[in-house]
C-alpha cells in the first residue's frame, strides 16, 4: 500500500493560519477559527456561542451586525391604519372594572416589603 500525504490542515479565516482539533472553534458553518480570533470584525469584542453573527466569513458580535450588516426591514411605506368599529353600534369587549386602590395581594406585598426592610435596618445598627 502506497504512502499517502495527511489531508491538508483546515485555516482560520480569521487570520490564515492551521487550525488544529485541540484549538479549534467551529463556526456556525463548520468552519474552525482559533479560540482566540473569535472576535467581532468590527468592534473586536470577544464572542461567546451566542453573540456569533457571521456574514461571508466574517464574525461579528450582534450589536455590529444588526446595526451595519442585517437588512433594513421598511414597513412604514405599506402600513394602513385600521380603525375598530363596533358592531350594530355595540362592542362586544365589556371594559374592564376600574379598582381605586390596590389590590389585596398588592398591599400584602407592600407590608413584606415593608418588614424586611425594617429588619434589615435593625441587623444593619448594630
């Protein structure tokens, strides 16, 4: 059996060296960066799992990418405004009881609140 040559060791796009398997952090497209280039191309902030945006090979954190590199939704030019009617000159939604105070669960809340915030002051004197 002839001899073979390794295939050849995948690059970081971030900065065109080898990546080898113990360094490396695959992207969202299987592409391995190193650990330490995944940054955002913009800001250069450090991106964890959940902040990675790539765009043509590129990393970017989401704040960068929303703001420079997603597409502009424009729904102000198609919009119409729609107007509830009732019908038969009645609305079939009965409006809700208005309460003056607050609720009892509320003014319980209120009164725990209340007595924590008195022992604290009590543990904190002395």
């Amino acid at each position: 059996m002839p001899w073979t040559a390794a295939p050849p060791t995948p690059r970081c796009p971030a900065c065109s060296t080898p990546v080898f398997a113990n360094e490396a952090y695959m992207a969202a497209d299987r592409t391995p960066f190193h650990k330490t280039c995944i940054k955002c191309g913009l800001c250069r902030k450090p991106l964890s799992a959940a902040d990675i945006n790539e765009h043509e090979k590129q990393l970017f954190c989401r704040v960068c990418y929303e703001s420079s590199l997603a597409p502009k939704a424009n729904y102000a030019q198609n919009t119409k405004k729609m107007q509830v009617l009732p019908v038969r000159g009645v609305f079939k939604v009965k409006p809700k009881p208005v309460e003056d105070g607050p609720s009892p669960e509320e003014i319980k809340q209120k009164e725990i609140a209340e007595a924590a915030a008195k022992a604290w002051e009590e543990a904190t004197a002395k």
